[in-house]
C-alpha cells in the first residue's frame, strides 16, 4: 500500500505538454548519457525506487522483455535511480538488460527533482514514467505507486498516438505542400 506522503506527491510529477528537463547523467563509470543528444525520436524515462527491490527487478525485466515493442515506435528508455553506477552495473548484468540505467546518485536525486519523482522522506526516486516526444515534450506522465509494477500499457500507449500524431501531422504537412504547388 501507497504512503500518504506518496499521494500527496502525485500532484508534482511533471505533467504532459512540459518540456523535459535536459539533464546528463553516468551510465557507468566512464559514460554519461545527456537526455538532449536523443532529440529526433521518443524517450521514455523510467524513474524507480532502487536496483535488487523485487518491484524494480519485475518492472526493468519486463521493459527488457518487450525492449523490440519499444523500439518498433524508434523510442530509447533509460531507467533512472538514485543508485551508483557500479550497482547499476552490477543489476544490468545480473538481470541481462539491454538499456542503460542512469545514476541520479550525486548530488542525490537532483534529475528526479526535476521531474517531481524524488521521495524526499526516504531518499529514492518515485515510481514514474514519462514518455517524451522528438522534440523532448512529456506526452504522457505516470505516477505509480512505490509499491506496484506500472506494467507498460500505459508506455505503448503513449508511444502509440505519439506515431499517430507525427502522422498525422506529416499528412497534413505533404497535403499543405501540395495545395501550394
């Protein structure tokens, strides 16, 4: 079960048709992923509680299983935890996953911050999802509780009429085009 505390933060995770803060951070020891060079095609941010938590192993195991799902629509997921590196790096490979898992470890939690998903009472990151269009805009945002898989419906969804939107709107930009000629 939810903590009040978890609740009451629902009302600041970042909402839908927000620019998504630009942040850059490790993805191991020597990398580190700056969310503004994934501009061009949708990102999802997967912010959870903490690496070896049975939660989060179920959660990132099923992104990982249905990662070919993800990609279908050209979207990039990262995980994101208050977690170091060389813990991320332990868990990835424990749990043979094949996207990055980012270290929101120092200064603590600052990108989760950002995003209105930092558990200031306990020091981890929310459990929250945010799906970001090519032009780094939050389409769709999630909060779930600490304690329960979000799944990824709710992901492909969001991805799903970002493609049909972009069509959409490459329709009506060829349609435009061809008036003026």
């Amino acid at each position: 079960m939810a903590d009040s505390n978890s609740v009451n933060d629902a009302e600041k995770i970042l909402p839908a048709a927000t620019p998504a803060p630009d942040f850059a951070l490790k993805s191991a020891p020597d990398q580190t992923v700056r969310l503004s060079d994934h501009r061009g095609h949708p990102v999802i941010l997967v912010f959870y509680p903490a690496d070896w938590s049975p939660v989060c192993g179920d959660q990132v195991a099923l992104y990982n299983e249905i990662l070919p799902d993800f990609r279908e629509y050209g979207a990039e997921i990262f995980g994101i935890s208050v977690d170091g590196v060389w813990c991320h790096k332990a868990f990835a490979h424990d749990r043979n996953l094949h996207f990055p898992l980012l270290s929101d470890f120092e200064p603590k939690g600052a990108v989760s911050r950002m995003y209105g998903a930092y558990r200031e009472k306990v020091g981890t990151s929310e459990r929250a999802l945010f799906v970001l269009d090519g032009n780094g805009i939050i389409s769709w945002s999630y909060l779930s509780p600490v304690d329960m898989n979000p799944g990824a419906d709710g992901i492909l969804n969001a991805l799903e009429k970002l493609t049909a939107h972009s069509a959409a709107a490459e329709s009506f930009q060829s349609d435009s085009a061809e008036m003026r000629q």
